[in-house]
C-alpha cells in the first residue's frame, strides 16, 4: 500500500484532456490545474457546435470530478459555490465565469487530497515511531521490518519519514536507542554490554561505536561522569 491509492480513479477516463486534468488534480499543483483547466476550456470545450453542447460538455466535466472527488471520499459539503452549482444556475453564466467555477472546485479537490495524504502521513509515522518505542529492544528491528508491519514501500516510508521527522528511519532508531541506553546506565548498575542488549544491541562493541559516537564518550566514561555530577 502506498497511500489512499484510490485516488488513481481518473486512470479509466477516455477523453485525454479530462484524463490530465483529473490526474493533476491527484498529483499536481494549484498552478498546473488552473493551466490545465484553461486550456480544456480554450481548446476541448471551444469546439462546441452549439451553446447545448458546451453547456453539456461543461457538465459531462463536472460529473467527472464529482465522481473522482467520490471514489476518494472528498467532502464537497465546504467546496466553493456548493449549492449553486445546479444546472440551471450554470447556464445563466458565462464562459469566463463558468470556468473560473471549475477552476475552484478542482483546486479545491486538490487542497482536500493533499490535506487527507498530509494527515495519513502524519499517522502512519506515528505508528512507526509508536513501533519503535515497543519493539526497539529487539535486534531484528530495521526500516523493512516496519514497512511490511505497516504495509507500505520502503521508498515510500523512507520520504515520508523523512519529510514528516527531519531523520532518516535508522537515525530516528538508532537515537531513541541510545536515549534508552543512556537513561539505563544512569538508572542501573548493569553492565555496559547487557545495556546493549537490552536496547537491540547484540555486539557489544558496536553499541559502544556508536554509543560514542552518538554521546562523545564510552558507556562506562558517560556513567561515571554523570554519576560524579549527582554526587
């Protein structure tokens, strides 16, 4: 799973033109729509024969995004001139009117897809940092592990990460780990090495690589030092 991957529902359009437009909608920018949705208007609907068949043209248009904003699950209840677009009021517009109506209402698809992608994002994240949290003592933990759990790619979950955290998946991994282990040795007497395991380490000399790495010092130098501080 990516995500909402029914958003490509414009994959079974015939016309080319509505075909862009619907897929700009989906990917695009505010910019790209209004210039796509310009053109149609320009290039498609001008070669009405009559004001019927633009008018019809208009509304076949409509009816496509409508049916787009549906299988994506689209409140249109907020959209721009919600419950002035019945038929008989579109006819007494314009053409620039009537297209500048349109032009809203895509971009105000676009905006609510982008708002719904923005907040799965942000939850998916949150459940892989959720997942950490619950399993980073385990050794086998990796950037795949988590990716099949939450059934998504991991290119996908890797930008996502990225974007929503400022880290990478193994530099958020690996830094809650060692804020555990660092909490440990100060809150216990273990050793150093069965503090690394207990945080997902198996090799006892690379938990401390990277403990040292991480905090400028070995386990054993941060204990005594912060231990002396508390004295």
């Amino acid at each position: 799973m990516e995500i909402a991957p029914k958003e490509k529902n414009y994959q079974d359009v015939g016309d080319s033109g509505l075909h862009k437009l619907l897929k700009e909608i989906h990917t695009g920018t505010p910019e790209e729509i209004k210039s796509s949705l310009t053109s149609y208007f320009d290039e498609t609907l001008a070669g009405a024969k009559s004001i019927q068949q633009y008018h019809a043209m208009v509304m076949e248009l409509l009816g496509a995004m409508y049916r787009f904003a549906a299988m994506n699950e689209i409140d249109t209840s907020g959209e721009p001139g919600a419950g002035d677009d019945k038929y008989d009021r579109l006819l007494q517009l314009d053409r620039g009117e009537l297209r500048d109506i349109v032009i809203k209402k895509a971009v105000f698809f676009h905006n609510s897809l982008s708002s719904a992608r923005s907040t799965q994002g942000r939850s998916l994240v949150q459940d892989a940092q959720d997942y950490v949290r619950d399993h980073y003592d385990n050794p086998a933990l990796s950037l795949d592990l988590v990716c099949r759990t939450l059934g998504l790619s991991n290119s996908y979950f890797s930008s996502l990460f990225k974007k929503e955290t400022g880290k990478s998946f193994v530099q958020y991994l690996t830094g809650y780990r060692m804020e555990q282990a660092a909490r440990l040795l100060l809150e216990s007497s273990e050793k150093s090495y069965i503090i690394g395991r207990r945080v997902g380490y198996e090799d006892a000399n690379y938990f401390s690589y990277v403990f040292k790495r991480t905090f400028g010092q070995s386990p054993s130098r941060y204990r005594s030092e912060h231990m002396e501080q508390k004295a």
